[in-house]
C-alpha cells in the first residue's frame, strides 16, 4: 500500500496529518527512503489568485477577483505542492515550470482551521526582497525546478490562542512577488485534511542523495539532491 487515509467523522484529537511512528526516519539519516507517489489527499496546485490594488479605499474593496496573468508571480497551477515528512518534521515539497524558482517568496503555514500553528519563509535562489512573515525555512532538497523546506507539523491537538485546541488539519502555501500598484500580488495553494486521518509519507536521505518521485493527481514528477 503507498499511502493510508483513514475517515475518523470529524474527531478532531484523530484527524489531520499523520505521521506512522513506525516508519520514523530521523532527518539526519543516511538512508535513503523515497516515495514513489505522494497520496494526491496530500497534494495541490497553486491556482488561487488573492490580488489587491493598493489604495486608500477598504481592502475589500480593492480585491481584483480576476487579476491580468502579469500581476501574478507564476501562471495558476504551473507550481504543485505536496507533503511529506522526515523523523518528525514536515516536508514542503514545490515544483513548477522552469524558472519558477528564481527569485520566488514563498510562504507556508500548518493550520488548525485557519489559526497557524507554524509559518515559515523560503527566498529562491537570485534573491527575494520582500519581507516575509514566520520563520526562514531550512532547505532540504533542491532540484532545477523542485524546491523541499522543513515545517512544523504537530501530532498532538495544541492549545490555540483563540481558545479550545487545535490539530494540524492544512498545508497552506502561497508564492507572492511585488508589483506596482498592488499592495498584494499571490497565487495560493491548500491542502486540507479535516476530518480525516492522512498518513504522510517518509522523504529522507542524506547530502548528495537523489530522490524521484510523483506527486499523485498532478502529474508532477519530481527530482532533487539531499542537501
């Protein structure tokens, strides 16, 4: 079997992302071990745009719901996502058409709803100026056109500061670039597993390894060197 997704009817404490203890894999490992294919539960492409004209008026008044593709970092849906996992940290997993990388600000959070319980930032190589929010993201993996950063990704439900708790139930990504004339200019991607149990597959190797896998239901096909 090359993934298990598991229905649990909405019990939050069962729900979200899972990571199978017995297929731990600490990050430092040498071990090689690759999925052939990343549950498509655990995939997505960025095709939303969220664009908003700068201006003096109520943001909501300046949200353009069909932007000109020239406002947008990449073309909707050119760059996938995925999730995967090493020992007991989270994998983003990005890749897109070639060029995508260059100059890329990329931001991606682990949510409970809509509550972050981790935000971190990845620049792509020839430099990003915008100042992003969270943390810089540790790369892991890098290919001409995929990029794999570490993430936070809870196993337990965590205290919430809206009050209640929370279980890390989306991958939220986002790649956003600076235009003139717009105060935001993205493309967006989520991936949501509320109410389901969803193992994460192992992604792990050490400096100089190579690893080829697909990113099921996309038909992206992956390829990057352990870093």
């Amino acid at each position: 079997m090359l993934w298990r997704v598991i229905d649990r009817g909405g019990d939050a404490e069962s729900s979200g992302f899972v990571f199978d203890q017995q297929d731990e894999v600490a990050p430092e490992s040498d071990r090689l071990v690759v999925p052939s294919l990343i549950d498509p539960r655990l995939v997505t492409r960025l095709e939303l745009p969220v664009v908003v004209r700068s201006g003096g008026a109520e943001e909501f008044e300046r949200i353009v719901p069909e932007p000109p593709d020239r406002v947008l970092p990449v073309d909707r849906g050119e760059v996938v996502v995925g999730l995967a996992r090493a020992g007991e940290q989270g994998r983003v997993v990005l890749t897109g058409p070639a060029g995508w990388m260059d100059g890329a600000c990329v931001v991606a959070s682990i949510t409970s709803g809509f509550v972050p319980l981790d935000v971190v930032h990845w620049k792509g190589p020839g430099g990003c100026s915008l100042s992003l929010p969270g943390q810089a993201a540790v790369e892991d993996c890098r290919g001409e056109q995929t990029v794999v950063f570490a993430i936070e990704v809870p196993q337990q439900p965590v205290p919430l500061p809206t009050g209640g708790e929370g279980v890390a139930e989306s991958l939220r990504v986002q790649l956003v670039h600076e235009v003139p004339g717009f105060e935001v200019a993205s493309v967006r991607g989520r991936v949501d597993v509320a109410d389901l149990a969803v193992e994460v597959p192992t992604l792990s190797g050490a400096a100089g390894q190579l690893a080829e896998f697909e990113l099921g239901g996309a038909g992206a096909r992956v390829s990057c060197v352990f870093t």
